[in-house]
C-alpha cells in the first residue's frame, strides 16, 4: 500500500472495479505495466473521483480482479476457472497472460475458441444453467448483467446516445447495448452479444477500427432476422456456404522469373533491432518459403502461391499487440497461415494471418540488384492508416 493511503483509496471496494468506476483521473494501465509489482502500482495511481461516481474504462481494474482471486484462493483465475467453468463447458484450449508475479493480466490476454465465447454467452442467456447443472446463480447473472453507471454522455454527430452501444450504461465488466441486449466485447471487434428477448447469442471475433459499426449491421440485419418460425427451406444452404467462405489471398502474379534467380541466394543483413543475421527466399512448386536466421536459430514460413499455407512461427516481433505487458516471457510459438504474391518484377508480398488472433503482418521484400529490403506492417498500425509500423526495415545484400 502506498504512504498515505487516501481517503478514496480507502473505500474502494470490488464493486468499483468490477464497474470500471475506480476513480482514477487517467486510464493507467500503460502506467501500471512498466513496473514489475502491477498490484502495488496500480494503488500508487491517484484516484481522484470519489469510487463509483465516474465511469471509465480500465483494463487494470480488472486485472486487480484477477489478483484479488489470485490472494483468496492460491490459484490464478484461469486454473480457478478450469473445474468451475471451462471444464463443465466443454471449452478447452484456452491460455491466459499473467504479469511479472504469475497473476494472469484479468483485463486482456485471454486466448479462447470462438466457440468458447459462444458458450459463455449461452450459459448467462440461460441465467447460469448449463445440461441441468446451476453453474452459476441466476441472482448474480442478474446482477452482473444489470445497468451499473452511466458512461460520460458524449452525443456525437449523426450519433444520438439511444443509437450508441458505448452509451448504455455499463454492469460488471458487461456492456449494456441497444434494443435492452448485453455483451462483452474485447478490442477491435471480440463480441459476445446477448439477446434475451430473442433466446440468442451472436458471437463474432475480427479486427476492425470501426466498432460501433459492426454493432450496426448485427442490429440491422441479424435483430430483425431473429424469428420464433421455422426457417425457410433455402437457409438449408447455409453449411454450403459457410464452407465456401475464406479469407482473401495476396493479390498479384504467383511467380515470375525472377524467383529462380533467387532461389540460390542469402542475404546477409544490416545490424537490427530484431537480431535477424540474414534471409533467404526460395521457391518450389507452390510455396515460397522466407527463411530469417537469428544467430543460430532459423524461423521459416511457408507461403502459398495461390494458396494458403499453415504453420508456426517465433519470428520476432510477431503477431502484433496491442498491450506488451503479460507477454510470455519465453516466446510461445504463432500458429499461421501463409501467402505470398509477386506485385511486380522486384515486389515480393507476403501475408501472415495469426488465424488464433485477430492480427496479420503484410511482409513486402523489395529487390534491386544484389539488395533486399524487407518492411513490415502490422494490421493494427494498417487500421490506423499508417505504411509501417515500428519494426525496422531489414536491408541487406547477397552474400559472395
């Protein structure tokens, strides 16, 4: 605890953070994760609004949660959770981050199965009850699911509050939402949206900077699409159709003369940040592979030519993040599909989807002579409109 502990510290309960109304003047959690203590930092934070009398978004609220269990029980809220909650649910490979002290993050880090949210989702539509068992009390799915306060009212144009999903008022660690809905939503588009009136949950995961707009179509097209009829015969297509979905592939020529040329070659890079000692391209049949070579690691990837390629990966710097702290300190391998396209004669594009994230990396190589240049950009600097992001180029030249 700090010295002195101030009067709103000293009534802050576990209902505030529960409804992100803490009191703190600035959202901390960029603060709180530099430091090797989160619990200790977050205390030293000045709360300066009264506990409960502002609402604002907090991810180290949450991880103070996450703690508090952690204190109680001895386990962290992902080991407490496994018999109480994953375990009865059928959900399994699910991986939380934890801070420097092994407490997992609470308010982001959590890996799971879309279909896992679906069936969190499910299990509060069904107010706690899951295959006959009460896995957790109707009076608190009430509860935890109920208006808490009021975010700051902030109309926008062409956006009146009745039409804002960020305006409904929040529960614990809930969002209300229009049309008297709940969910939970995660950064860029993570929903799990409950519609107790219609007996239904809709669950998405993607990444998106325009939120509210995804929202939008779900209350647009899926609300009114929610019918107590039977569905027409024709909806019988949808499995066909869902197994026609995918995502798109790099645009451009699959190959060119220029591939076999550098089939043989290695590149021996300029000193950089990522540690990266060379890179080599070679082609065969369908798949371009990149490999980059850290001291006396090789990280390959597997790209498609017309197709996608899975695989791992440790490459460094990959896949993007949105919040560094709670990261494994030692490097948990990326599950990744794979494609690469030639944009002209000296562009090479590769695209890697983390298809167990929402986040992808689009690698560009760039030749001219005996020179290479290879620049990343990740999908969360792309949705911000930006060319690069803070990776550094990796430049170099063919090894005699």
């Amino acid at each position: 605890m700090p010295e002195p502990v101030s009067d709103n510290l000293a009534s802050l309960k576990v209902k505030h953070l529960l409804s992100m109304s803490v009191g703190n003047e600035k959202e901390p959690t960029h603060v709180v994760i530099q430091q090797e203590h989160w619990v200790k930092a977050f205390l030293e934070q000045p709360i300066t609004h009264e506990p409960g009398s502002v609402f604002m978004y907090n991810s180290t609220a949450t991880y103070m949660l996450s703690a508090i269990v952690t204190k109680l029980t001895g386990q962290t809220v992902l080991d407490f959770l496994k018999p109480r909650l994953f375990e009865p649910l059928g959900i399994t490979g699910m991986t939380w981050e934890t801070c420097p002290l092994g407490i997992n993050t609470g308010g982001w880090g959590l890996s799971i199965p879309t279909e896992g949210l679906a069936k969190f989702g499910q299990l509060y539509l069904q107010k706690g009850r899951w295959n006959g068992e009460q896995i957790l009390p109707a009076k608190w799915v009430r509860e935890a699911t109920s208006f808490k306060i009021q975010q700051p009212l902030a109309d926008k144009p062409g956006r009146p509050k009745e039409k804002n999903d960020w305006m409904q008022g929040y529960c614990y660690q809930f969002w209300r939402c229009q049309h008297d809905c709940f969910r939970g939503d995660g950064a860029f588009g993570q929903y799990t949206i409950v519609l107790p009136k219609q007996n239904a949950v809709i669950v998405m995961t993607g990444e998106s900077n325009n939120m509210q707009g995804e929202l939008d179509l779900v209350w647009q097209h899926l609300l009114p699409a929610c019918q107590s009829k039977a569905l027409p015969a024709a909806e019988s297509a949808l499995p066909k159709t869902l197994k026609s979905l995918t995502l798109a592939l790099p645009q451009g020529k699959p190959i060119l003369a220029t591939a076999s040329e550098l089939s043989a070659k290695t590149f021996k890079l300029e000193t950089n940040t990522l540690g990266i000692d060379s890179a080599n391209i070679t082609f065969k049949d369908s798949v371009c592979t990149f490999t980059a070579t850290a001291g006396d690691t090789k990280h390959v990837i597997n790209c498609g030519l017309g197709e996608w390629q899975r695989g791992e990966t440790l490459m460094p710097g990959t896949p993007p993040r949105l919040i560094a702290g709670g990261a494994p300190r030692t490097p948990v391998p990326s599950k990744v599909a794979s494609a690469a396209a030639w944009k002209d004669a000296n562009t090479l594009e590769m695209l890697w989807r983390y298809y167990e994230t929402p986040h992808h990396d689009t690698v560009t190589c760039k030749f001219n002579g005996d020179t290479i240049t290879v620049s990343f950009l990740n999908s969360l600097a792309s949705m911000n409109g930006k060319t690069k992001d803070t990776r550094p180029d990796l430049i170099g030249k063919i090894e005699a």
